[in-house]
C-alpha cells in the first residue's frame, strides 16, 4: 500500500451524525503526516436524515480532486454500505456499523449505535468513529488519535476522547493490516473555494461584504461574520438579494470596496442592479457560487450551467468583468486581482465559481508576498480641480471622489450628462454609451497585458476547459494515457480571443459540467475552435478523475 | 462644481405638472437643508437617493450628492450609503410605488434594524409618470389604466405599517403646509435612526387630492405617547393628523453592529491586512 498514488477515505451517513466534520478531521489527519489532499463533501438538501457522505483523496503529490475508487470507507448506517460498497477499491477496507445493517459477510461490522449510546449526543458522535477508525487503519497509536480528536473536536472533548478510544481499540482487535501512509513534506494550509476567495478579496482590501444565504454561496457570509473583527470587513445580511446588491451599490458612494455573494436564483434577483451598477459605473463585485439548475435544481450539489447567465448579465450595454478560477488557490488572487479590475474599470464584475470550488477543500500554499505589493491603481479627482462624476476622458475612465466632499457627485441610473443630471439629449446619451464602451476597449487592452488564461502539460491535443472543472481534468490526465495540453480561460469576459487565436480550427476537446455545452460554443463563436468532443456531465456530480481519463483517452484515440 | 457655486436647487428644467404636490414637497426639502447646513449639517456630508417616478425628479432638482437609483430600491441603496460611512447624513425620496410596493421589504426592515437614514415619500396615490395607474396607497375604486373598472385592494396605511415595523420616527406632512413640513423634514434628518416622512402629495393630472387634504388635515401638537396611540391616529379618517406621530429613540444600527468603526475611514493598512489574513491561513494549518 505504501507506494499507492492516492489513497482515498469516505465517510458517509446521516445528516447530524458529523460526516462532514468526520471529513475534514481525516483531512486534518493527512495533513499533518505532510500529504496533499482534496477533500469533497456530499450533502443533500436537509438538517437530519437523509444521506451525506465525504471524501477525501490524498497523495504525496499536489492532488487536484477526489477519487471514487476507495481505500477506506466508514458507513455509519445501512443505506451508506448500500451506496458505497460499489466504491470499494480492490484491497480496501470497508466498515459498517453492525448495530443498523445486521452482520454482512464483506466488510467489517462496528456496534456503533450500542457504542454511541452511552454517550450524550449519540448521533453526532458517531462522526468521531470515522476518525478512530482511519487512525487505527493507519497504524497509528493511540496518542496521535488523541491529538487529532483534541485538536478537530474541542467541544465535548471528554466523550469524544472516550468514543474514539473505544472504536479504535475494537478497530485495531478486527483488521489484521494497515496502510501506513508514507509522509509528504507538504507544508500545506487546508482551505474550501469560498474561504480562498473570501480571504484573497480581504487582502485586496475589502471593506463590506453583503450577501443573503443561499448555497453554495453561504459560507462566504459565515466566513466575514465570523472573521469580523480580525479581518474588519463589515458583513451584512439584509432581507433579500434585491437588498444586497443594492446596498452594495450604495456603498460605492462613499468609496466602499464591497463584495456580494449568491448562487443562481439570487444573482438572478440581483440582476437588474448589476445593470444598475453598469450604469453607474459602480465596482461591485458579485461571486456567482453556481448549482444545477434551472430554478431550485439540486441545491447542494455542482453543475457549471450559469456561463451564459454569467456572460450576459444586465440589460443594455456595459462593460462586464466575467472571470472564474481553475482552482481553490486561484480563487485566492482572483478575487484579490478582480476587486482591483471592478474598481479600475468602474464597473461590475462576476466571480463565477461551481459548488464543487466553493466547498470542496484542498491543501494549498498561499504566500502573500506573491500578492502584487502595486496593485492596480483606482483613479481619483484632484483636489482642487472642478469635479464632475462622469467627466469624458480618453481611455473612458472617470476620477473618483467620495464624500465628505465640497463637490456635488451624484450618480446616477438614468443616462446622465458628464456631472451626473439625467439628460434624454441625443449627442450626450451616444456620447455616454461611447464612455462606456472606451472603457471597454481601456480594459481589453489591461487585460492583454495580464495572465487570462492557463495552460497546464503538454501535448498534441487540446483540451479546453474552465472553472472547477480545470481541477477535474488536471487530475483525469494522471490517469490518462494521452499527451494533451489543458487550456483553462479564466477571464470569461472580455473573451482572451488574442490568447486563444492560436488554437483557431484546432480539432479540441472540451470538458465541461452542463448538458448543452456552453464553453464549447463559446470557443467556437469567439475564436472559431471547433470543439471535435464536448465531454459533457450534469448529474450534479463532479467527475470522477478515472472516469473522465477513460472519457478524454476515448475522444483522443 | 463647489457647493458654495451651487444653490440647493439646481438650474434644471422642472418638468412637474403646474400645481403639483412635488413643488411644495421640494421647497420644503430646500428650506430644510439650508437650516440644517446653518446647523452644522452641510451638503458635504450629505448624500441623497431616489426612486423612479415623477419624484425621482427631486434628485435632478437638487444640488446633493447621492445615486439616482432603480425603482423602490432607493431605501437599500441609502442604506448601503450609511453603512459605509456612518458619518454622512443620508435621505432617500421614493414615491409610493416605490417605497410601499416594489420596495417596502427593504423599508420595513431598514425600520426594523433602524438604519440610521430618513426617508421621505411622495404619497399622491397612483403611478403618475406611468399614466396614473393605481399604486399601494390608492384607494379602493381608484380608476385608471390598469383598473378602469375601480381598484378592488384595500389600500395600505404606510404609517400604520412602519408603526408595526418599529419605526422610531413616524411622520406625515403636507405640502400645503409647507413651513411645517420644512420643519419634520429637519427633525427627521436630525433624528438618531429610521425615520420616514410620509407627504401627502396631492397629483393634479391623475389624483387630485387637494381639496380633500385642506379640508381633513390637521396639524398634531405633539407626537402620542405610545405606539398603540400613535397607530389609531395612523388610522384616522374623519382627519388626517400630520406632524411626528410617533418618536423614540433606539440603539441605530452600525452603532449596534460596529459601534467604533467606519468601513471606509478606519482601514487596516495594507501590512495589517495581510497580517490579518495570514493569522487565518495559519489557523488553517
């Protein structure tokens, strides 16, 4: 086992029995022996019941998704070894609890329910079992278990001190093998998408973050409420998403530099004020944390469906920033580098992400000092000279001032002259429309100058792809025998065509998770790529890296 | 342009009908902002918002910064104003469609966490700029384009629903009494938290009201004591009471949520940002 690539661990159960946690322990666990991993969590749209599992793949390598051939799996209830006992890799090792399935001839029943009862959250403690069984399964004593309990479940310490014990003593009397994971020399942070995002838009000097619950976007708000006074970004939840965008907006006035955050339905709420925001020329900055749609779809699960909501937001004509990160470290500098484009460029932008970036975890290394120490610089009025908020100028871009201020700026939704009055006059709403489209043409140019699009291994063919997917198919091609080359475009609009003229005709494949494949049209409109394969999934379900290599080495061979 | 080159009104064309409420209602507004500026409170640090309808026009009208916003969002985009910058004195003009139909949830709940901003409606009971289709607030029979055959809704009593909302500062004015309405648009501004100045706005192309304001309204000596009292005088129809129906002062909210900071005056530098953010990563490990 030792010189296995990925070793992978599944936790599965009820909701309320801590799966989740279970998960994030196990990652805990792997990082501290110095490994990478990627941990995903599989959870349904409810508070008790139902199924949930986590998975979490780790390797001494960078590890860019989880896998669904399994090394290690706990069922903490019947339907979970139902589920999961197809995942079982060859040599793995499967768990049960005995107390809800009955004694079964494959795997290795645990009385867990008799176990847990002794205990004063007999559900949720469940959970811990997951660990002891993996400290057990990989030879580890009982003090290192101890550490890891103490370090992921400080609350009711005690009893969970105790219940792991317990398991990991009738774990270590049942197997007669462990795996023994080798040791990494990764120093690695772990973090989900949504915290990397969060926290690269705080070092990018956030000031408020808005947004209204809704998932996968949540945890973002979770994150700034909870970080409030170490980070001093001012969270606020308001009533609706209607409220939330428009707040944001307001507090550009003043010279906020706000961020909101929501999934499909709420951006779709919120539209008419990233119009509003283009209008205004106000630099929201708006994180679209996708799911399966269309309307309330599968709530808690992926799908890359929103590329052409995204594209398209706003009614009329306006400069709109669309970019989306391959990877949960990407997510760190894009939010970082995107709030410095919205404010720049005076206009909205969209962080496009998938549930599967927002909340899946990986290991990572962020280092600051990478962080660009000259970011972008927002243009302000001189002091002394006459101030008017939409002032023409030659590349589009209007001085800011923010109040307190001598000087009347007003902004304004309806077409408006150069100090911001509505004006319904001919010349001046073409001229206007021309302001905005010189911005444009003023960002196209900023953005040839910086990184839009990524490009990982080498090889003759090519395969496009975007967003968490990138994660997918970098991890696919470990397993795939074909020498392709990965294309990932992160900035979605303005369209990198100088970037991607290269691959015009080119016979490529595209991966991508929706069903009518948008990624690939849009290659073909803007660049004229003719996608020869779109590898196409929408059951909700990120792909499985060995299922998508069998699926790229089909559509290369 | 220096406020001190710029009159509280602007030189633009006033496009409102001859005799129209809004022309009361915004000299009003102008006497009550050059009271408060001989108060302390000036233009500078003052922002405004509007909604879409004929009094959205206010903005144009007036020489004070802001952001002429969307239809009934005027509230949440003032309140945006406010909590990013608590020291600005913030008001919101919004008509009735706006601030009691497309967008009472975000007033009722700028009353509810009572944001520190003030607003003011121009109540005249229909959608004028559309052509005088029936609004939240017009009466049951109202007729117009959307409802030739008379509006069947029971009309909504904006004071009786913020009163309910926790409103600390419930009035309505009259711009026929335009001295007195001057003086609850300052005492509105001045107020520490949620205010909503609620003006009877009398519409001459579509709903003229006139004769009937001057004959029910009657100016209040002083607010009621408690909420319940203020709400029967909300519900008055014999009269229509104008002034502070109801006042109370109440913890705002950035006092509540951030009681020392101001997002956009007191910034962690960038070396304290990164430092903050990296104590994260490292909890992280």
């Amino acid at each position: 086992m030792k010189d296995k690539d990925v070793f992978t661990y599944l936790i599965g159960g009820k909701a309320g029995e801590g799966v989740k946690k279970a998960g994030a322990a196990a990652t805990s666990l792997f990082l501290d022996l110095g490994r990478e991993a990627f941990q995903m969590d599989d959870y349904q749209s409810l508070i008790r019941g139902g199924h949930n599992f986590s998975v979490v793949s780790t390797s001494t390598r960078e590890i860019y998704s989880h896998h669904m051939e399994v090394d290690l799996i706990v069922n903490l209830d019947e339907r979970s070894r139902d589920i999961h006992e197809g995942h079982l890799a060859e040599d793995g090792l499967m768990f049960y609890n005995s107390d809800d399935s009955g004694e079964k001839d494959d795997g290795i029943g645990l009385p867990l329910g008799d176990m847990a009862k002794e205990y004063s959250k007999p559900d949720l403690i469940k959970g811990v079992a997951g660990v002891a069984v993996l400290a057990a399964c990989n030879g580890m004593d009982q003090k290192d278990l101890k550490e890891l309990i103490e370090k992921e479940y400080s609350r009711g310490v005690e009893e969970n001190l105790s219940f792991g014990v317990e398991v990991y003593e009738e774990v270590d009397k049942k197997i007669d093998k462990t795996f023994e994971l080798e040791e990494g020399k990764s120093e690695s942070t772990v973090l989900t998408g949504n915290e990397s995002l969060s926290l690269g838009a705080a070092a990018g000097g956030l000031d408020m973050y808005i947004g209204y619950p809704m998932t996968p976007a949540s945890s973002i708000l979770h994150l700034f409420a909870g970080h409030k006074d170490k980070l001093q970004v001012l969270p606020i939840h308001p009533e609706n998403e209607i409220g939330v965008a428009n707040m944001a907006v307001g507090a550009t006035v003043p010279g906020a530099r706000v961020m909101v955050g929501t999934s499909g339905g709420g951006l779709a709420l919120m539209e008419e004020t990233v119009s509003l925001a283009g209008m205004t020329e106000a630099p929201v900055l708006f994180v679209l944390a996708s799911r399966p749609g269309p309307s309330t779809g599968v709530p808690t699960y992926t799908e890359q469906a929103d590329l052409n909501f995204a594209l398209n937001q706003g009614h009329g004509e306006f400069p709109l920033i669309v970019a989306s990160p391959g990877s949960v470290k990407e997510a760190f500098f894009l939010s970082n580098e995107m709030l410095e484009l919205v404010w720049k460029y005076q206009t909205p932008g969209i962080f496009l992400t998938e549930k599967h970036l927002s909340e899946s975890a990986k290991t990572l290394d962020i280092d600051l000092d990478s962080l660009d120490d000259d970011p972008l610089e927002t243009k302000m009025a001189a002091e002394d000279e006459e101030y008017k908020r939409y002032e023409k100028t030659e590349d589009g871009i209007s001085p800011l001032k923010f109040p307190p201020a001598e000087d009347l700026i007003q902004w304004n939704s309806y077409e408006h002259d150069e100090m911001g009055y509505t004006t319904e006059n001919a010349e001046t709403v073409e001229e206007m429309h021309d302001k905005r489209r010189e911005k444009n043409e003023t960002l196209i140019l900023e953005l040839k100058e910086m990184n839009t699009v990524n490009e990982f291994n080498e090889g003759d063919t090519v395969i496009f792809t975007f967003g968490s997917t990138t994660m997918s198919v970098r991890e696919a091609l470990k397993f795939a025998d074909v020498d392709a080359k990965i294309v990932q475009p992160v900035y979605l609009n303005p369209f990198p065509v100088w970037e991607l003229e290269e691959y015009m005709g080119e016979d490529a494949v595209v991966v991508e998770q929706n069903s009518t494949g948008q990624l690939a049209t849009l290659l073909r409109e803007k660049c004229r790529i003719k996608p020869k394969t779109v590898i196409r999934k929408y059951d909700g379900r990120a792909f499985e890296p060995r299922e998508l290599a069998a699926k790229i080495e089909e559509a290369i061979k | 342009m220096k406020f001190d080159d710029l009159d509280v009104e602007s030189e633009i064309e006033n496009t409102w009908c001859p005799g129209c409420g809004n022309f009361g209602l915004l000299n009003s507004v102008k006497q009550a902002v050059k009271k408060l500026e001989d108060e302390g409170i000036g233009r500078d640090i003052m922002l405004i918002s509007a909604g879409i309808g004929c009094h959205g026009k206010i903005f144009d009208y007036l020489n004070i910064g802001g952001l002429y916003s969307i239809h009934g969002r005027e509230s949440a985009t003032i309140q945006g104003m406010k909590f990013a910058n608590p020291e600005l004195k913030v008001m919101a003009f919004g008509g009735d469609g706006d601030a009691y139909g497309e967008g009472l949830s975000h007033l009722i709940f700028a009353a509810k966490r009572n944001a520190d901003i003030t607003m003011i409606v121009h109540n005249n009971g229909n959608y004028a700029l559309t052509t005088g289709q029936k609004s939240p607030t017009s009466v049951q029979g109202f007729k117009g384009p959307s409802s030739p055959e008379g509006s069947v809704n029971e009309p909504i009593n904006p004071l009786r629903v913020l009163l309910s909302s926790d409103a600390g500062f419930v009035a309505r004015g009259y711009p026929g009494k335009m001295q007195h309405l001057t003086d609850l648009i300052v005492e509105a501004v001045k107020h520490e938290g949620f205010s909503l100045v609620d003006v009877l706005q009398p519409c001459v192309t579509f709903n003229d009201t006139y004769e009937k304001y001057n004959e029910l309204v009657e100016v209040l000596e002083k607010p009621a004591e408690t909420r319940k009292e203020a709400v029967e005088l909300a519900e008055e129809e014999e009269r229509l009471p104008i002034g502070i129906l109801y006042k109370e002062e109440m913890p705002v909210y950035n006092e509540k949520v951030y009681p020392e900071g101001n997002p956009v005056e007191d910034r962690m530098d960038r070396e304290e940002r990164l430092e903050a953010v990296k104590k994260i990563l490292d909890e992280k490990r």
